[in-house]
C-alpha cells in the first residue's frame, strides 16, 4: 500500500505494530463549558473530527456512502437513523474499530484535528487512546472493579497514581460513591446500569479526548438510562461525545447536534446503502427539518 493511498484493508500486514509516525497535537484540553445556544460562535468551537466524503465498503458491499459533517468538541453529537443504515459502521470507523473486519474499506478523509486517522504511519494505539469507544452491552472484564478501570493505564505505562487516577475516572463515571468500599470485589456482580458506568470509567481512565458510544443504553432500564443521559451531560464538559442512538427521544435528551441517517436502496444492485441525510442543531433536527426524510422518520412515519 502506498502512502498516499488512504483504502485501508482489514488485511493490512502490520495492523496495530506501526510505531507512530504522525502525532496529534490537540493542544491543551478545555475545561469550559460551552453550552450550546449560540451565545458562542461557531469559530469559538475547535473542530474535533472534519469528516470528508467518507464511504465504507464491507467487501463488495457498500455500507456507507459519502458522508460529510464536523464533530465540535465539547458538545453531545447524535446518530439517528433506522437500523442498518450504518451508524455503527460510521461511529467504529472514527477510530479504526472496523480495521480488523475483513473486507473493511474506507475512502475520503476521517480528520482528527486535521490528521487523517487512516493515514498511513498513524499509531492506532494512540488513536484508540485520544478516542475512547463505550459499547452497547456493558462488558466489564472478569477482574475487580479497580482492575477494571486500572486495565488501560496499566497497558499504557500510566502507572503514575495509578489510585488517584481509578477514583477520578470512578467519580468522573459517577460511580464512586457506590463502589468505593468495594473496589475489590469483582465487576461481574454489579447492576446492568453500574456496569456501564463501569465501562465509562475504563475509556475516560486513560483521559481521552473523544467517547464514542454505541447505543450506550439499550441494555438498560429506563432509570439506569437516565442515569448515563445524566452523565452525558457532565461528561461534556470535559470530553466530546458522539452517541449512536435509536432512541429519538434520547437524541433530543442529550445531543447538540444530530446526524440522521438512512439506508437507500439501489435499485439496479438491490443493494441498501446508508446515507447522511441532514446534520444540524438538534433543536432544528427536531422541530424544523430541512429534508423530508428527516420528517418523516422523526414524526414516525418511517423507521
Ligand atoms: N462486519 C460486517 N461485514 C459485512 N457487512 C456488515 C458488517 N457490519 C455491518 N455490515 C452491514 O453494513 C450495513 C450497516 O450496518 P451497521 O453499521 O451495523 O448499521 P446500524 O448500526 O445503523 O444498524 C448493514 O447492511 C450491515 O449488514
Ligand atoms: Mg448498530
């Protein structure tokens, strides 16, 4: 493969062992708040993900086609769309989750604060580092609950108040109070709900910039669904958050922007493949959309 070529296969002969040739520079993480209702401009808010013209294909299929949008930090940004449209092929190519797949190809631009994620020479170790990635049933190691959060860190040579940094990523997760008196007991025996936040607290352990989240909720009952959502919200302050979702209600709960998504049939190939439809505000998303689509899906016509 050359280096300017930017397909990536899953069979890439030296998947995961590149040492890093490219690093990315975030600059200082921000700790403001920025609240979304336009008091800030739009240039106020650095661009975490620009994201150009990018199509997946799972072999001869094609699973995603042309998407463009940007993903700003600090804010909540949502994936809707009907099942099968590809808002787990979208979120898991952000970070090279879908590498390993055979088949995966990716073409067009992942910008990560203007590296490109599938360049060539790009460590996939700090990739996975900076963006952090929660998925939709909890699964929490077989280990301690401390071993757990600590399992990252530890893999990274983070071993620096390695006790501080469970109890932050624990507090952050907002699970400390719950847990403190049992760090050692095992993360089997915790709730659905626990183990999730569980989960949380290993990604945002290694402090990451960006979590990925993956339907984060639908193993969850309504009370451990708020919870997270409640989470979401403190989360924000400190990371970016980009959430699949297809709960509508949860989009509108949580986000600040929303990508809809569809899946479109070809009718030559008989083939769907998914297509952004309309990102925007998702205050505009869902109660003035642009296409109608988006309408019809959110109203409940379709989907
Ligand atoms: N590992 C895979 N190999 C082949 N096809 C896949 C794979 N994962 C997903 N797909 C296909 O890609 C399309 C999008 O799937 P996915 O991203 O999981 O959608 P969603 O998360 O919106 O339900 C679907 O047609 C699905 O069958
Ligand atoms: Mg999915």
């Amino acid at each position: 493969m050359s280096m300017g070529d930017r397909r990536v296969t899953g069979e890439e002969p030296n998947a995961g062992a590149v040492p890093s040739r490219v690093r990315i520079h975030t600059g200082p993480q921000r700790t403001s708040v920025p609240v979304e209702n336009g008091r800030r401009s739009e240039a106020m808010r650095p661009v975490v993900f620009d994201i150009r013209d990018m199509s997946v294909h799972y072999g001869a299929k094609q699973a995603l086609g042309w998407t463009t949008f940007q993903i700003h930090r600090n804010l909540v940004t949502a994936v809707i769309g009907p099942s099968g449209c590809g808002k787990s092929t979208f979120i898991r190519s952000l970070n090279r989750m879908n590498d390993s797949i055979p088949g995966f190809k990716l073409e067009g631009q992942v910008l990560y604060h203007g590296h490109d994620v599938y360049d060539a020479g790009v460590n996939r170790v700090e990739v996975r580092r900076r963006i952090g990635m929660v998925f939709q049933k909890p699964n929490p190691f077989p280990k301690s609950i401390y071993d757990n959060v600590a399992w990252a860190p530890r893999n990274l040579g983070m071993k620096r108040d390695l006790d501080g940094r469970v109890e932050r990523a624990l507090r952050n997760a907002a699970l400390w109070d719950e847990v403190k008196d049992r760090l050692h007991a095992s993360a089997l025996g915790m709730s659905g709900g626990q183990q999730q936040r569980l989960c949380i607290a290993r990604t945002i352990a290694v402090e990451p910039e960006v979590v990925l989240m993956d339907e984060p909720c639908s193993a969850l009952d309504p009370i451990a669904t708020a919870r997270i959502e409640e989470l979401m919200r403190e989360l924000k302050k400190t990371f970016t958050i980009v959430i699949v979702t297809h709960n509508m209600q949860q989009a509108a709960r949580v986000s600040d922007r929303t990508a809809f998504f569809t899946a479109e049939l070809d009718s030559k190939t008989d083939q769907r493949t998914g297509l952004l439809v309309e990102f925007d505000q998702t205050a505009r998303i869902f109660s003035n959309p642009r296409d109608e689509r988006t309408e019809n899906y959110i109203t409940g016509r379709f989907g």
